[in-house]
C-alpha cells in the first residue's frame, strides 16, 4: 500500500511576496502575515480550490488501485497541467505522466517525469522536433503513438537526422472512434515498418477504449470493452518479436473503465502493462462520479480490486461564488461563468452555502443557465439566497474546469487557502 | 475618421530570447534570426493567430461607428483580455475599457486604460477593495455597478473607511435576464440612496440589452431592444438631479445590438452616452457574424450608420491544427479540441487548407465532433484528407477561443508569425 509522505515543496506559499501575475483570478491582492486566506473574506471570488486531502486520498486510492492490479500507472496530465500535481504522483509511485502534445511533455518533464507516454498523434516537423528536444536535452524516455506510415516516416527522417532513437507505441482504435489503426492487420505493419527503421523502436501498442460505447447499455459497453481489451494485449503479445524492449508496452485506460482494463491486463506476463486514468486525482461530482460509480459496482459484483483496497474516489475541486444579484423572486445571479468552470457536462452543482461568514444549511438549488461570467440559479423557497451569500460548487468534468485557471487555491483546512497550485494549459 | 497609427509596441518579439513559459502552446521552441515563423513548419500546432490587419481595421470600423454615431465607446475586455490590444483600443480614440471583473480591472489599468466601466455586480469585500485599490493608487476612474440597497451598502462602508469617493452607475435589467433592477422605481430609489451616501456618487444607468430575446423573430426583438433603451434614457435623464456628474453617464450594447443602441443614444443631449461592443474586434464566423449581418441589414434598410462608414468587420482569429489521423474513409481526426478552441457555439470551421506547404483548394468538410484534444471531420470526397495536412479553422464565440490561450500569434502576412499576444484571463 503506498503510504509515501506527499511532498508538496513546491506549491505557492505566499508569505514573503506575491508570485501571482497581474490580474491573476482567484489569488490574493494583498499580504496577509500569517498567509492564511479566507475564502469568505480575504480572497476576491469567484476562486478554484482543491481540497488538499481529497488530494492525496485520490492519488494514494488510483496507486493503490495499480499496485494491487499489477499494473503501472502513467496518469493523464492531461486533467491538471500542475506541475505539482505531477511531482505528487510520482512521488507516489506512478511510472510517468501521460500527456497529449508535447508542449504538455515539456512541464512533465520539468515536473520530474523520467517517462512520458504521449497517447497521441504526434505531426509536423515543430512537434516532432519538440519531442526530439527533450530525449535529447532531457535524458528522458518518451513514447509518442503512430497510426500511419506517413508519421512512421516522419519520425524515422527526423530521428536519423539528429541521429536519435525513438520508442513508437502503435494506436490500436475502434470502428467509429476516434485515432488508431483500425485492424491488427495494419498494426502489424506498422510495427514491422518501424522495427526495420534505423532510428525507430518498436515499443507496444496503445489504445483508449474511452471511445466504446455500446449501444445496449453498460453490461454491453463493458463487454465490448473487454473484448477488445483482450484482443488489443493478444496482439501487443504477438508482436513482442518485432521489439527490442525486454517486455514491450500495452497500455490503454481512461478513468472510466481502468478497473476493466487492468483486469484484463492481469492476463499478460509479457507485457509492460500500464493504466493512464487522469480524472481521478481531482474527480468530479458529475460525469466522473457516474463512471465511478460504475466501477464500484462492477467491483462488488467480482469482489474485486477497487472495493478491496476500501475507501472511494472524493470530488477535490470547488469553486467559491458570490451570490451577486437576487433580481426575481426565486432566481439568483452567480458570479461565475464559462470562463471559470466546465459546461460541457453538466452545469456547477451548488453543494455548500455561507451566510455572514457562516456556513448555513443549503436550500435546493438548480443551475439553469451559464454565460461567459455569470451563473443562474433558481430556488422555491422565499429568501433562499441573499446578495453577498457565497456558494461553493462542485463541478463535473476536471479538465475543463482546470484550464480555466492559472492558480488554483489548496485547502488544507476547509474554506482557509495557504497555498496555490499553477497550472500551464 | 479614425486613422491614428496603430502602436503594437508592446507585443512580444522573440527576436533575441524566448519569453515564453516552459510548455506554452502554438509558440516557438527554437528561436529563428528572421524572426519569421511559418505556420506550416516552424510553429507547434494546434496555434491560435489573429490576422492584424483584420484587427486594426475592426479597431478603427467600430471607432469610426461610434465617432459617427456620436456615441463614446468603452469596448468590453472580457473578450481578449490582452493588454496589447486593449492599448490598441485606446490609441484608436476608446473613451475607456469595460470589464467583468476587478482582476480584469487590474489588466486594464496597467494597459492604460484611465477610464474603466464595470458593467457587472461587484460583491465581497476582497473585490469592493480591490476596486478601491486601483482608484487610490493608479489614480483611475472606475465605475461599478449596483443593483441592490444591500451593494450600496457595502461600497459606503468600505469607500468611507478608506475615505475614497466611488461613482456608481445602477444597473437596470430585463424581467427573465440577468442582474440589475427590475423597475424604473428601483432604480430611483437606488440613486436616491447613492446621492446621499457621503462616500458615493450616482454616475449613470447602465444595462446589457443582450439578454433581450423576441419571442416573434428579430422584428420584435428589434423593437424590444428600442423600447427599453429609450425607457433606460428617458430613466437616467430623470435622475440627472442627483448626480454631481455634469453629464450622468447611460451605457449600454453588447456586439449584437449596438447600432440599435448608439442610434436611441442619439436622441439625448444630456447624458455621457457610452456603448461597450467588445467581441468586434476579433469578430468570428458564427453568432458574431450572424449578429452583424442583422446590423448590416438593418442599416441597409435604414441608411444608417453602419452602412455609411463603409466596409464590415471581419473574423480575425483563425486556428491552424493538423491531420493527424485520417482512420476511416471520409473521416479526419485534428489535433484541435476543447481545449484550444471555443464549442459553445459552432464548431470550428474548416476555411484553408495546406499540403506539403502549399495552398490546396478545400474540399467539403462538416466538423462533426470534438474532444478535449481533437476535432472530427468528415468528408465525401476520396482522399480529401492526408496526415499531415494542415488546416485553418474559423471559430465562433471568440471569448471562449481567446480564453484558451495564454500567447496568440499575429499574422501581419498569411501563414507566418512574427509576434504575439499575451492574454491575461
């Protein structure tokens, strides 16, 4: 069981000066001496923050998860694009970060990444290039994914002309999906192509089964799911002649199906296997708690890993809003918008609300609509909100939300901010 | 006519170091001694350009609009945030910068905007000081808004502990819309209350008639959006006796609506008329373009204004992304996704397409999809699409394109980069 001290050296602390930028959202304006920050008083609002200990509970559950399945994690950085977040999980015993272009690659790298699997279609000269930078420069191993000859010869002319070596994984994908070889035929091909190669290696096959969906409901999906999972290791297996890694690469898993996916890989001894969930470390109270909830279901069903190793993913990410206007009976003003939160998957859910500077039971409250800064909400009740009351919302889908800001507060104690983390989307 | 020299001077010129952070996306990574970046080879894609020419011409279009219209403008910064082009407002003859938000407001005094309009509600003592901040230190003219006895309140308290005078306008608003008082009565009532607090004054009436939508098509909307702003400025002219300002201010106009607006402001002699448009100057191919084909139209019928200066504006900010899977026939995967690129919308558009560093006439292609890192296309034709090839997509809503971005190249000739934009969201 990992039970690492998670270091967080390199958070924001505050205390002697101000780091933030100009106009940064979310941060202090002015010092405070003991660098403690109320999220009802002393930060200018709307504020993202991450509630430090869901934080660590999440990473620690996702490698605890890996470590009893026998597969290495490479989590997506994808999700958060913090450096510091990085370095917590690798603290914590993930294998490398994943990541889906190379302008990602290069703040994995800073963040200490050792290996760096990009689950992508790396193209044009400048990206290629990129890549080519930081094996040279940086001492790290990068495994960027091919579906075509066209990029197995892209990279073998570039890579020959810096006289560089590159690990290619093949993207193996799925009828009416998105990237990837459509047949084991095709990847078959393209491995033999890149094994002849002077400057290429052959290192696996890759996949995202993110993109199945089935059509008769989740047994279905999870049946397609597995089948393809099975076949997409029964081909990496197969081709283990093709490459020069003593155990060649399979690895696939978003953060809805990893539990799936890692079961299947348990099948495999001669195989590097390895899960790149990303979404779990922040979580969600949306689409990623529904696909949550899906894998401990499944879990109780076969008594396996995820509710053996006990406990849950936690909902890490709040965003603190002022109620700014109450203009109608019943219908609320929020000051928080597109540009501060995730739409795309559901709106903010209201899940706390303080009065006063006190926190007061939360009446029932629907999102309704979302513009570029503000939040509408509705509610029954007479006088339910009030100019001046502050909201935290949970939100649904990380990724989107996380990008919309450059510091991202950390609660260590609920509503106090000490620290931040920055991101670079 | 507005025909000042347009000052880019503080753009970004890579010449002699890269000022970029680690890991920045659609920047170089190298440095070039012409300073002459291709978008085809030398640049990471996906990039987000903006075409200069189109935005100098935008920038000087709607400041002739007003000029000839006889209506200040105050363009809202939300859109761009970029302290460049917020330069370039103001050097073109703006009466100041509007914003969201007092972290906005922050960007736009070190733009050097001496003028700010905060069309929104202000709330939190975090934000009421910092507002407060600019206005005692940067020596700047701030006006927020109010639509609540509790708001006005609030500036009095913390405007008098600091013994600082702040100018209200009171935001007036639509029954269904957004904030701002729902009556005449309300408003009176609310100035009444700023004229006798010690530590405000009452600047104006402000409102945002975008959120007025006709239930019998763009007619009745029409003559919705007229009715209630002649009603906004017969209100401001009646409360005239309570502001100290020689001429209250009345503000209004997103980028749908503002000729409507700037032409009922013509029927006013006694007020400080100020329209705030902020999405023209980027402009895009979709609800922008839909909304200024309905201005132009109206002008057409009318003789207006906006048909009289001449010339329209143009979408200015393209986004270049590569094939980079073509897995099925007739279908394209771009590494283009949520994450660079607004989708609230329209999807981005395919308008140019390049091969082997060559302009290629564009076939037919329907995105049709997006994630967070691709966008779908599809196609009829047979090999319409290779790896490899890149495209330029137009977008829609380009608040939420902007957002994504933290360096925006600026095109001064098609398909080459020699200087970039910084935004600040």
């Amino acid at each position: 069981m990992s039970d690492k001290e998670v270091k967080f050296d390199s958070y924001y602390h505050p205390t002697d000066s101000l780091p933030f930028e100009q106009g940064a959202k979310g941060v202090p304006l002015t010092l405070k001496p003991d660098s403690r920050y109320s999220l009802l008083s002393d930060l200018p609002l709307p504020a993202a923050v991450v509630s430090e200990s869901a934080l660590i509970h999440n990473a620690q559950w996702m490698q605890n998860f890996s470590d009893q399945s026998g597969v290495n994690l490479c989590p997506h950085g994808k999700t958060t694009m913090s450096p510091q977040l990085f370095n917590m999980q690798l603290e914590q015993g993930a294998w490398g970060i994943s990541v889906a272009s190379p302008a990602q690659a290069q703040v994995a790298v800073e963040a200490g990444a050792k290996r760096i699997i990009i689950p992508n279609q790396i193209v044009g000269l400048a990206n290629i290039n990129a890549v080519l930078d930081l094996i040279e420069h940086k001492g790290v191993d990068i495994y960027p994914c091919v579906d075509s000859q066209y990029l197995v010869e892209q990279w073998q002319e570039a890579a020959s002309r810096r006289q560089l070596t590159v690990p290619l994984l093949i993207e193996l994908g799925i009828a009416g999906g998105r990237c990837g070889c459509r047949s084991h035929q095709q990847v078959k091909a393209l491995a033999e192509d890149i094994a002849k190669a002077t400057h290429l290696r052959f290192a696996g096959v890759e996949f995202y089964e993110g993109v199945i969906h089935g059509d008769h409901g989740e047994d279905n999906a999870e049946h397609l799911v597995r089948t393809f999972v099975k076949g997409a290791v029964a081909l990496a297996e197969s081709l283990i002649d093709l490459s020069e890694l003593d155990k060649p690469i399979v690895t696939g898993a978003g953060s809805a199906w990893y539990d799936v996916v890692a079961e299947e890989f348990a099948n495999t001894q001669d195989l590097t296997t390895i899960i790149r969930p990303g979404c779990y470390l922040i979580h969600d109270d949306g689409i990623y708690q529904d696909a949550q909830n899906a894998v401990m279901a499944r879990s109780q069903r076969d008594t396996s890993t995820a509710c053996r190793i006990g406990g849950d993913l936690i909902s890490a990410l709040v965003l603190y809003a002022h109620v700014i206007s109450v203009p109608e009976t019943g219908k609320a003003i929020i000051g928080l918008g597109k540009r501060d939160a995730a739409f795309d998957a559901g709106l903010p859910r209201a899940v706390r609300l303080y009065r006063d500077g006190e926190q007061h039971p939360l009446p029932s409250l629907v999102s309704t609509n979302i513009m570029d800064q503000h939040l509408f909400v509705e509610f029954e009740q007479a006088g339910a909100l009030k100019v001046g009351d502050v909201i935290a919302f949970s939100t649904s889908h990380p990724c989107l939300t996380f990008d919309k800001w450059r510091y991202i507060g950390v609660e260590e104690e609920t509503g106090f901010v000490t620290k931040w983390l920055d991101t670079y989307f």
